[in-house]
C-alpha cells in the first residue's frame, strides 16, 4: 500500500499544515499570552497523542512481548505522557489561569513518565539492531 493512500496521511499532512500556518499566525502577533497560544499547545500536543494511538496500536499488531512490540508500546506510552502533561500545561494556563505553573503536575508527565518509557523503548530498538550494527 502506498503511503500517500492512506488516510493518516492525510490527516497528518493536514495537521501539519495547520500547525504551520497556525505557527507563522501567532509569531506575527506581539502579545505571545493569548488564548490562541494556548489552542496552538493542543493542537500541535495531537500530534504526540496522533503517534501514541499508532504506537500503540501498532504494538498489538506486532506483538506485545515481541521486542518491536515492547519498543513501539513504549514509545507510544512516552508520547502519550507528553500528550497528558501538555493537557495539564493548558488547564493550568487556561481555567486556573497561571501563566507558568511550575513546578506542577504536569512535570511529572514531562519528566518522570516520559524519559523513562523513551529510554525503555529505545533500548528495545537497540537490541532488535545491534547485531546487525
């Protein structure tokens, strides 16, 4: 199957196109604490909840005790700890209304969840290629 009949990728390519313009839109504007900042942080955080459900997803395909599995669903499980953090980010922003909440609830996500599953699943891809490196 080719990439471009696919319907992610157009979902993706549509995505990425309202990012950029959405981008170029508040970098034109001087006041950077708007609600249109904030929108832009969901937004762009679809992307990382986007690639958690195909990891994911694509984990269960392969396999969950295969070392692809373990790599994929890890990977995954990251990015959707970054997706919840940037969720708790905007909340903070928006319905409490502080500019920079830190620390906060969201850093455990940032940090504490997301590395460690990051490091797991790149370990996994470095044992499925190290003999062939």
């Amino acid at each position: 199957m080719k990439l471009t009949k696919s319907p992610l990728f157009y979902f993706f390519m549509f995505l990425f196109f309202i990012c950029v313009v959405w981008s170029v839109l508040l970098h034109s504007n001087p006041d950077k604490f708007t609600p249109w900042n904030y929108g832009f942080t969901l937004i762009y955080g679809s992307i990382f909840l986007s690639g958690a459900v195909i990891g994911i997803a694509n984990a269960f395909r392969f396999g969950i005790t295969s070392t692809v599995g373990k790599s994929l669903f890890s990977l995954g499980l990251g990015l959707l700890s970054w997706q919840i953090g940037l969720w708790i980010w905007v909340y903070y922003n928006v319905v409490l209304n502080v500019e920079v909440p830190y620390p906060s609830l969201a850093d455990f996500f940032f940090v504490f969840t997301f590395y460690p599953f990051l490091i797991f699943g790149c370990y996994n891809l470095l044992q499925l290629y190290t003999p062939k490196i």
